[in-house]
C-alpha cells in the first residue's frame, strides 16, 4: 500500500495534506488518529507513541542496534532503552529460551523473576 501510495517517489514526505503541504500534528491526531483510538479501545496516544512502538518493534525482532540508532536519529543505546517497551509475552519467549542456552545443572535451580 505504501509502495502504490508513494507512486515511485523516493524524495520528500510520505504523506501531505490535500495542498501538497506537511501534515500539521494536531489535524492528525484530533481528526484522524483519536477517533481510530476510541472506535478499537485503545487509550489515547499521541504521535510519539509510534516512535516507541517502532523501536520496541524492531528490538523485539532482533535488528541490530547500529540500523536502529540510524533510524531514529540517536547515537546512544540510552536512548534505545528509553524508547523500548518489550511486550511481555517477548519476555517470557525470551526467558524460556534461557535454559537451552545457559542448562541449569541438577540441585542448582534459578528462579527466574519475570
């Protein structure tokens, strides 16, 4: 769909108003992205939640750090971690996989706090 939408332009924004203009925030957000939010029952956000999720996103699915500091225009891994929110099923797939990397010997069990 983004391909078709961008109709082979590889410069300039990905969405303009009806004038060819930058998209102004708040038109978004009060007309287009709050209403979505209500109508599926979804607590209200604002746009910088996207960076969030796009970033834990992509942590979530193992791209690595050097891409994801590109993307987002941060050269800190500080900054990576403030934006990461990891789902909590990612979690527990991860600390699952743990035993298979790391065997727990007989008699010496870790609890493993999720």
């Amino acid at each position: 769909m983004l391909k078709q939408h961008l109709a082979g332009r590889e410069t300039g924004l990905v969405f303009l108003s009806k004038r060819k203009t930058p998209l102004r925030n708040c038109l978004v957000l009060n007309k287009h992205l709050h209403p979505l939010l209500r109508k599926i029952n979804v607590p209200r956000g604002g746009m910088h939640a996207f960076r969030h999720f796009r970033v834990s996103f992509l942590i979530q699915n193992e791209t690595p750090l050097e891409i994801i500091k590109r993307w987002i225009g941060h050269g800190s891994e500080q900054m990576i971690r403030v934006y990461t929110h990891l789902h909590p099923t990612y979690r527990k797939e991860v600390i699952a996989e743990l035993p298979a990397v790391c065997p727990v010997c007989p008699g010496n069990e870790m609890q493993v706090i999720i």
